[in-house]
C-alpha cells in the first residue's frame, strides 16, 4: 500500500476548522431534534392512551407508517414536497430562514418521535393500572393525571431505551448531508474531495461519532447503576 | 397533482432498466438486504459466539468489533468501504458490492448481539447436560443449544432485516440505482411531481417492512407460546380475570 499518512493535513488549519464546524452542526441539530421527538412522542402517545377511536387510529396509523419508511425517503420528501405540504407563508420564511437545516431537524424530529412514542407506550403500560384510576378518583382530570402521576415513573422506567434512541438520532442525523446540512460527515466528505485525505478524515469522523456513542452508553450504564435499582413495586 | 409522473416510471421504479440493463429499484433493494442479511448472519454468528467466550483474546476483538460498528453511522461505513476498498484491494470495487459489503459489516454487529441474547436466553444446564454425555463444547453448540436459541432469535431477526430494507435507501449516496435513487432520478429530470414521487417511493417501501414487521409480531406471538416451562399469556389473562372482585 503506498498511501502516505498526514495525519497534520486533517488535524490542523483549514481542515481541522471544518471537522469542527461540522461536529458543532451535528450535535447542534442532534440537540434539537432530541428536545422536539421526545416532545412530539410524548403528545402522540398520551393522545393514543385517550381511547378515542379515531384519535387512537390516526396515532398508530402515523407510528406505523413512519416507522416502516426509511428515513432518506422521508428527507427527500419534506424537502421536495414541502411546498405542497406547508402554507406558502411558511414556506416563504423557511426559504428566507435555513432552509436545509429547519427541513433536517423536521425530517430527524418525525422519524425519530415515531420510535419513541412506542418506547413511552410501553413505559406506561408498565405502570399499574390503578395508577391511573387512583389518581383520576382524587378528582384529577385525563391530562393531569398523566402528567402529574404517570408520565414521571413512565419516564423513570424508559429513560435508557430513550437513550439509545438519542443515540441512533446522533448517527441518523448523518443523512442529512444528503440535502446539503454541513454536518460532520458532510465536512469529511468535502475534506476527501478537496484533500483526497479520505483515510485521515474518516478515521476522525469515526472515532468523533463512536466518542459520542461510547459517552452516551457510559452514561446508560451509570444511570442503570445508580437509579434503575432504586424502582420496584 | 402529477399522478401520472409516477405510473409512467412505475416500470423503472421497480425493475430500474432491467431487461434491457442491470436490475434495479425495488428488486436492486431487495436484494441487497436479502444478500446484506445473508452475509450479516454469518458474521454475527461467528462474532456473537466469540463475544461469549471465556478468552479474552477471542472475547475483545469481537466487543471492540461490535462497539466500533453500532457507534458508527452507517453512512460513513459506506463511504469507509467505498473510498478505502479499491485502495486495499487495489482494483475497483462496484459500487453495489461495495455497498453490499458495508451492509453485510454493519449488520453483523447487530445480529451479533441478537445471537449473544439469544444464546444467553437458553438455560446453562442444556449445554452442562450436553458436554456431560460426550460432546464437544462445538458440538453442542451447534446440535443442542443453538437450535433452541435460534428458534427464539427469528423474531429479532425479522426486525433487523426490516431495518436493513430501510437502510438499503442509503446505498443511494454512492450511487447504487436502488429505489431511491431510482425515484431523485425521475424527480430531477421531472421536476414538476417531487411529491407524489416520493411519497409512491414511502408507501412501496411502507408495503414490504410493515408486512415483515407484521410477521415478526406473528412469529413473536406464537413462539412465546412455545416456549416450555412458562404459563402461557392467555392461561395468564384467564387467571387474572377470575381474581377480578365482583361488580
């Protein structure tokens, strides 16, 4: 192999201001669409736990269906279909606003809200039933009771599968490249086409996302230590 | 709306040019992921068996293996296996074989883990009571305690092949002509139904991974009712119906 290592071409100057650019965008968009999907996730499962059929059907029918499509599909399609979609006002002002970026983290926030909507289902079911009909005996209604009393140990129960969903939204947030984001791997990709530095710049995006990742499970593994223990019935 | 867009390239969507080129679109995605799965179980075998080993020298390598892939992102093993492959091998490597290595790579630490669980989910004495009458630890890997944790990992594998359905889109960056590059193809030479393309585009692959991920469920349901040694949910259900207080 008479590839040349420069290891210095990647880590400083120019290049090196990219890879940083880049790292701040993904956790940047990363950061936001983590806060909107756990938002967006909590609303659409409290609404699937209201036993209103036609509420209930159109929840599922969004998790099922946003699930079971690749998320590359669905960047192109609020992409290019968003001035079908969104009014014209809105469109006008995304145009005006960063545009890629604002498309990003809809498209990161909607895939991603799907997969947790599940996960916080699950932690409520998990919770006893009387729970519920407990605290809606004392005279609280549908959506305090859910947000004073179920929701907060559903969470509990749920945090490290939330987690590992934050984490593959980190790696997920890589295809946004694919509409122009200036990511991290969108800065890599531009460093091989620029450089042809492809084996350094790749080996830092790795070890960058795979530092993430590494950190995030550590902090699974010490939250189970520490407060999972703590929850029984 | 420009429906007509879409049954116009319905064709190409689904075979690409195939009688008259290589094949593409749809039948290009699926087999990708049937071949990515294919190769992807064969490595996860091998690295969830290492990964459960007593040596530590067979034991890290396969958990440095493993945590290296699940925190990469797919897309950059794609560009790993697309830029650095012909550097290494020294000849060019075809973007769709490329492709198919990276997802065969990325899988593997998956179905990796899913084999560890699988494995670890059969009780000890099965492989005690195997090494006890004569076999080889190999042996009754393969005759008495792979067979039982297989059976159970079938759901787990459904899933993480319907996953890798989705993630074939990705083969689209380097510029494989799977569905989705099939469709921003049609969408830029068309220019006038982005649309109704990609949302053709969402419900074709919707069709297949909601179906597969039906069968998992399926599969999950009924073999959980298998399993021995466990009351089944309904028995389950029944019991805590008949504890209910009287209205």
């Amino acid at each position: 192999m008479n590839y040349e290592f420069n290891w210095m071409a990647v880590l400083t100057g120019e290049y090196r201001d990219w890879i940083i650019q880049g790292l701040m965008v993904t956790l940047k968009i990363s950061a936001i669409s983590i806060v909107l999907s756990l938002l967006l996730g909590t609303i659409v499962t409290t609404l699937r736990m209201t036993k209103i059929r036609v509420v209930e059907w159109i929840c599922l029918s969004y998790i099922e269906f946003f699930r079971n499509t690749p998320l590359l599909v669905q960047i192109f399609f609020w992409y290019f279909g968003s001035y079908v979609i969104l009014p014209e006002a809105v469109n006008q002002w995304l145009y005006a606003h960063d545009y890629e970026f604002a498309i990003g983290v809809v498209s990161l926030t909607v895939y991603t809200a799907a997969f947790i909507a599940e996960e916080i289902r699950s932690g409520i079911i998990s919770i006893p039933k009387e729970q519920m009909e407990s605290s809606r005996a004392t005279g609280l209604s549908f959506i305090q009771s859910m947000s004073f009393v179920v929701l907060p140990q559903a969470f509990r129960i749920v945090i490290p599968t939330l987690i590992s969903q934050f984490l593959n939204l980190i790696k997920n947030s890589s295809l946004v490249m694919t509409i122009g984001v200036m990511d991290l791997t969108y800065m890599t990709r531009q460093i091989e086409s620029y450089s042809f530095r492809g084996f350094e710049a790749f080996t830092v995006a790795t070890l960058l996302y795979i530092a993430i990742s590494l950190i995030v499970s550590f902090a699974i593994t010490v939250y189970n230590r520490k407060y999972l223990r703590m929850i029984k019935y | 709306m420009h429906w007509d867009v879409v049954w116009n390239n319905m064709e190409y969507f689904l075979l690409g040019q195939y009688p008259d080129g290589p094949v593409g679109g749809l039948a290009l995605s699926i087999l990708l992921a049937i071949g990515g799965i294919f190769f992807a179980f064969w490595i996860g075998l091998v690295f969830g068996l290492m990964r459960l080993s007593k040596r530590w020298y067979v034991r890290i390598p396969s958990i440095i293996y493993i945590e290296i892939i699940r925190g990469t992102p797919l897309l950059l093993l794609i560009f790993w296996f697309y830029f650095l492959a012909p550097i290494l091998l020294k000849r060019p490597m075809p973007e769709a074989r490329s492709t198919l290595a990276a997802f065969s790579v990325f899988t593997g630490a998956y179905v990796a883990e899913i084999v560890r669980a699988g494995i670890q989910s059969i009780p000890r004495g099965q492989m005690e009571a195997a090494r006890s009458s004569g076999l080889t630890y190999f042996q009754g890997m393969a005759s008495v305690v792979l067979p039982q944790a297989l059976r159970n990992m079938i759901p787990s594998f459904v899933n993480q092949f319907v996953s890798l359905t989705k993630d074939t889109s990705l083969a689209f960056i380097i510029g494989v002509l799977e569905l989705t590059r099939a469709a921003t193809q049609v969408n830029n030479r068309t220019m006038n139904a982005p649309a109704e393309i990609f949302i053709t585009i969402a419900v074709i692959y919707f069709i297949i991974c909601f179906g597969l991920t039906q069968t998992s469920r399926y599969l999950e349901k009924k073999l959980s009712y298998k399993t021995s040694g466990k009351i089944r949910r309904e028995q389950i259900e029944l019991l805590e119906d008949s504890f209910e207080t009287p209205k």
